[in-house]
C-alpha cells in the first residue's frame, strides 16, 4: 500500500484517538531467517516513527498495545527481552518526545513488570508530564477483561462501602473505573489498527472499542509506515459513523 503516498486526509476529519495493536514483529523477523527479537526491536524503532507521524498529523491520543496480560505465555527470553523494550525505548527516545511535545501515558498492571521497566516508565511519565501535545499511551501488561474485573471489584467496594448504589452505576461511573479515564475526553480510540493480518481484538479495549472504526492491514508491524498510517487514516475518513444513529 505504500504507493498511496497520495491520499489526500481532510484535517477536519482526523482521528482524535488511535489505537494499534502491533502484530507481525515474529513473522517479520522469519521471513529475514532472523531471531523473533530482532521483530521486536525493529518494531521498537517502528515505534519511535510512528509516534513523530500521529504526532505531525494532529492526532490527539496514540495507544499502543506492547505487552498483553497473555504475553508472559511466550518463552522466557523472548518475555525478558520484551520487557527491556521500554528501557532501551525511553533511553533513547525521551530528547526526541520532548522535542515533539509528546506527553507519556502507561496503562497496565505495571507492579508485575520488572522494577527496572516499572522504574523508566515512572520516569518517562515523569519528564513528560507538562508536555502538552500528543499523548503516547503505551498499554503495557494490559488486558481488557482483567481491567473490566479490575473496575467492578473498585464499584463493588463503594457498594459495600455503602457509597454507591446499584442504579449510581452508569457508563460514565463506570468508564471512570477504567484505565483508560486518565485520557479523559479521548478515552475511546476513534479507530483502531491492526497489522500483520490477523483481525481479533485479542482483549484489547472492549468496551473503549465499542463505536471505533477497525482498519485491518496485511502489513508486518515494522514495516507500517507513515504512508501505511496515512492510508489507515484515509479509511477511516470515508468511513459512515453513525453511533447507532441513522446518517447525517
Ligand atoms: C506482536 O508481534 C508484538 C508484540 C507482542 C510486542 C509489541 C512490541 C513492540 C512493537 C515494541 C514495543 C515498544 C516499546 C517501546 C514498549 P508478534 O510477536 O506476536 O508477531 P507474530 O504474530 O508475527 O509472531
């Protein structure tokens, strides 16, 4: 796709809140004969490009999935190297963030991660926080249902705190509960990409993803580039949102 250099995007038509979901580092790293690390590193880098892109074009709020609550499945290496990323990320990138007034947001259950990484990701959050352009919200440790579970346990003891009443509980006290609340307005990503091909969700955002548009792309995560992001962009412009309302 990337000879759609060309497509035109309405600026005020952009995407206030993106999400991605960063599939494919392995598969990229096979088809090259090189260990699934060297994905992730590339996909690391890929990271740093996208971020500058989302940034340039207006985007209010970018949240990238870096590590599910499933990922501890994967083999050790593969889990520690994973959980240095963040390290090796914010060392290096933090000057250019700055630069690009770019403002740093976790969100995950950060106290399974290694002190090492809980430790740079307080630090990014930290240096950053005055920043007052784009939001990079990585979702480290992050799973959908646990944060579901997570939120209902917090309502439950205000339940029986006897602070809170059954009929309190809307969908605004409830999307108050979740992780993603710290993005206030934007909240809920407008659209949300997937690389490599394969189309799930995989507990990523359930409820937050309830009226976002979906853009599924083949592309590998290392190789989505800014044309790739444009053109994701670009289908979520033509696309018809509704709300469950009927047209405009
Ligand atoms: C999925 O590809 C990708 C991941 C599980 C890790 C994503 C992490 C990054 C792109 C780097 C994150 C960067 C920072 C700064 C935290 P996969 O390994 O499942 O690929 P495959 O499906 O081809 O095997």
């Amino acid at each position: 796709m990337s000879n759609e250099q060309t497509v035109q995007l309405a600026p005020d038509k952009m995407p206030n809140h993106i999400a991605i979901i960063m599939d494919g580092n392995g598969r990229w790293a096979k088809r090259r004969l090189l260990p699934r690390v060297a994905g992730h590193k590339a996909g690391m880098e890929n990271v740093k490009t996208i971020t500058k892109a989302a940034s340039h074009l207006g985007v209010k709020v970018l949240t990238l999935y870096a590590f599910s609550t499933e990922n501890w499945k994967r083999p050790a290496d593969e889990v520690n190297y994973l959980m240095d990323l963040p390290v090796k990320f914010f060392n290096k990138f933090i000057p250019e963030l700055m630069a690009n007034n770019v403002k740093v947001n976790i969100m995950g259950y950060l106290t399974q991660l290694p002190a090492k990484t809980q430790q740079v990701c307080h630090d990014a959050v930290e240096q950053t926080k005055n920043n007052t352009g784009m939001i990079l919200n990585f979702a480290l440790n992050y799973g959908s249902r646990a944060e579901i579970i997570t939120a209902t346990q917090k309502l439950v003891e205000q339940a029986a705190a006897g602070e809170l009443l059954p009929e309190d509980i809307t969908e605004d006290v409830f999307a108050q509960q979740l992780m993603t609340s710290a993005l206030g307005e934007y909240a809920d990503p407008d659209l949300l990409i997937r690389t490599s091909g394969e189309e799930r969700l995989s507990n990523f955002l359930l409820w937050q993803l309830a009226y976002s548009e979906l853009v599924f792309t083949d592309c590998f995560w290392p190789d989505f580039d800014v044309n790739e992001l444009r053109q994701a962009i670009w289908q979520y412009q033509q696309r018809d949102r509704r709300f469950g309302g009927l047209h405009k």
